[in-house]
C-alpha cells in the first residue's frame, strides 16, 4: 500500500496543477488511508505538501499572468490569520471522544473527515451546475465579501487540514468573476499561503517525520509541473466542471467510508 501511496502523491501535484486547488483532497485519504496516518497528523502533513508544492505552482501561473494579486491578497491575508489560530489553538482542543449518546458516537476523526467531506460535496455542485463562464462584468465584486469569505474558508481550511482550494475556487470564480484558469492560479497563491501558516502552527504541536514528507512534497512538485503543461490543452469550461465532479466523488466517498 505504501508504494501505490508513493505514487499516488505525484496525483496530488497533478491536480494542483491541472484544476488550481484540490491536491488536500487527495493528500488526506492518501495519507489516511495508504499510510496509515492519524487524521490529525495527515492534515498537518497534508498542510506542508499542498503549501509547498502550490508554492511552486503559483511561481508558473503568475509568469503566464494567471493570478490576480488583488483578488489573493483580500483572500489571503483573513484566511493566514484564522488558519494560525485555528491550527495553533483550536484542533488540539477538540476532544477525541466529541459527542456519545447511547449508539451515537461522534469521534474527532469522524468530526474533522465528515465535516470535510461534506464541504467538499456543497462545494461540487455550484461547480457543475454552472452555465457559461462567468466574467468580471457579472459580479461587481469588492473586498469586504473577500475579507469575510477568506477568513470563513481560513477556519475551514486550519479545522480540516486543508489547502482550501475546492472552496477558493468557486469563491473566485462566483464572487469575483474571475475566469476558471486565473482563479486557478490565483488559488494557488492562497493555497500556497494558508496551508504553510496552517503548518507553522502545527510544528509548535508535533513531531513531524521529514524524510517521509519531504519526499512525499518531492512527489507532488513532480506532479505540479506535469499538470501545469496539461492545464494549457483544455478550456476553462471543461476544467470547472471536471473539477466539481472530482471533489464531488472524492467527498462521497470519504464520507460513505467513515460512515461505515
């Protein structure tokens, strides 16, 4: 299981790059369940992977002028400081046991997966539902919706462990106005900046295995620029739909396995 693991994590890059976001969507189930990794610990994992690797990606995205400074900054700047809190101060205190009554049973695994999951599913729909790509002219935009959302998707990202994309993106692309690929890029960028100040949180709390994250992250970097070069085939329609059924699937999966 590890070696399809290993190879898996070249997966993670490959969505980064070719969908802007949903690379924690992979990095969790593949840390959880093809290593064996506790979920609290995957997400800090999942964290440093996604962040570094985004990091990477959002380099190749601003070159070919695929990311709104403007649009991350508003985003980024809310969600850095919720994410630190949430990571630092607000996962170590839930509890492992969250709610018990007589045959229900509410762990902290079950809390921070299905919680994930069922993100990942609302956030799906919007994506394939939509018509015609929006364009700048629909939304009039603004920074306090951008302030607000960021700093909602900054808790979300740090309670879950997540790079927040499968959330940033349709917030870009639904609030701004942003075509599909620069709101890609531009997630990246915001990706790239919760996921790392999520993490800094998370080495004040953990003992964390280098080797087996650095050559996980080494992996998905491998996997970034093949997606990259992929992205440049296909229009931004087709990736935003492709991209709704992917972490629509990948939700109810999760959520149909720790269900069972």
């Amino acid at each position: 299981m590890e070696i399809v693991g290993y190879l898996s994590a070249l997966a993670i890059g490959l969505v980064l790059g070719l969908l802007g976001g949903g690379g924690s969507i992979l990095a969790i189930p593949i840390l959880v369940y093809l290593f064996d990794t506790e979920p609290v610990r995957a997400s800090a994992y999942s964290l440093f992977i996604v962040g570094i690797t985004s990091a990477v990606g959002t380099f190749s995205k601003y070159r070919e002028g695929l990311v709104s400074l403007r649009a991350g900054i508003a985003f980024g700047i809310p969600s850095i400081l919720t994410i630190f809190i949430t990571r630092k101060w607000v996962v170590p205190a839930i509890p492992d046991t969250v709610l018990q009554s007589g045959d229900l049973l509410i762990t902290k695994r079950l809390l921070l997966l299905g919680l994930f999951a069922v993100l990942m599913i609302l956030a799906a729909i919007p994506m394939i539902r939509a018509g015609k790509e929006p364009t700048p002219s629909d939304h009039p935009g603004g920074f306090l919706p951008m302030i607000a959302q960021g700093a909602g998707i900054g808790f979300i990202t740090g309670l879950v462990g997540a790079g927040g994309g499968f959330l940033i993106i349709p917030g870009l692309v639904f609030l701004t106005g942003l075509p599909f690929k620069k709101a890609a890029g531009t997630s990246l960028l915001i990706i790239a900046l919760n996921s790392l100040i999520g993490f800094m949180g998370d080495v004040l709390n953990y003992r964390m295995e280098w080797s087996f994250l650095l050559g996980i992250t080494g992996l998905s970097i491998i996997g970034m620029v093949i997606g990259s070069r992929l992205s440049a085939r296909y229009k931004s329609g087709q990736l935003r739909i492709a991209f709704g059924w992917f972490i629509l699937i990948t939700g109810l999966y999760i959520l149909i396995k720790e269900l069972n």
